[in-house]
C-alpha cells in the first residue's frame, strides 16, 4: 500500500545530492524510517487486510491481466 508513495519520495529524493548517497529499502533503511512516520507500515495483519480493503484492492493478485 505504501508503494505509490516510495516511488514518489525516493523518486525525489535521488535527484538531490544528498538523497543518491542514501540506501533505499523497505526493510531497515531511510524509507523503512518514512512508513513508520507516515503510519504505512504495520504487522497488524488484520489492519493490512481492512486497508486493502477499503482501497478496492481485495483480490487484485487473482486478477489475470494477459
């Protein structure tokens, strides 16, 4: 669910000089920090699915899209 937003800011963030030097992951690293300020990151697997949820997004893998 955060992925609109990491390409987004690290989009961003690569075109300054300070942002090329950083790492940028989902696992332990400047974004990682990001998700846990912005409240998109969460363990809370029933959270998770009621977010996919109300994004429309249930089933979305399911879908054959060729």
């Amino acid at each position: 669910m955060a992925i609109g937003d990491a390409i987004d800011h690290v989009g961003k963030q690569m075109r300054t000089e300070e942002g090329i030097t950083l790492k940028y992951t989902f696992s332990g690293s400047v974004y990682f920090k990001r998700m846990q300020e912005l409240g998109l990151y969460t363990t809370d697997v029933a959270a998770i699915k009621a977010k996919v949820k109300e994004a429309g997004l249930e089933g979305v893998y399911d879908q054959k899209i060729c």
